[in-house]
C-alpha cells in the first residue's frame, strides 16, 4: 500500500511549472532556473526544509534540528508531516 497520495497540477501553470524541471538536465541548469524563479530567501528556505527532511529521516531530534538550522520546532513539525504524509517526493530525492 502507497502510504502517499499523488498531487495533482490544479491548472495549466502548475502543469508547465513541473514540466519545466523535466527539461532540465544538469545541476548547473537546475541552479540557474531555481535562482531565476526564486529569491535568494526561498531559495534558503527550500534548502533548509530539504535538510530538516534528511536530518528527520535520520531520526534527529526535532529541538536539535530546531537549533541546528535556526527555525522553529513548528516549521520542523510541519516538514515531518509532509515528510510522513506528503506525496513521497521528499523520500524521493532523498534516496
């Protein structure tokens, strides 16, 4: 049993938003779009969730990742829960 529900592009923005990371095909071509598309704060703070993400998955505490990465416990909580309940795309790259 799938333990994630699939996400669904709610319009033709969304649809073209996901299809334009498949066009991408090296790491420098992904930096450059994400840095194109994001301030330099979103960019931090998608960072900072990816690593909350790794650090949970290697069960560290939720206070020690709190102070780690300068955030509270209520945005590492919620990173678990999409972590747990989300559409697997954490698990995914993390793998």
């Amino acid at each position: 049993m799938n333990r994630f529900q699939n996400y669904k592009p709610k319009d033709d923005r969304e649809k073209l938003l996901f299809k334009a990371f498949l066009k991408l095909k090296t790491d420098q071509e992904v930096a450059n779009f994400l840095r194109d598309l994001l301030t330099v704060k979103e960019l931090e703070e998608f960072a900072n969730r990816l690593e909350m993400a790794r650090l949970l998955k290697k069960g560290m505490p939720y206070a020690k990742i709190a102070e780690k990465l300068g955030v509270s416990t209520t945005t590492v909580t919620r990173t678990a829960h999409w972590l747990k309940r989300g559409s697997g795309g954490y698990d995914k790259v993390l793998r």
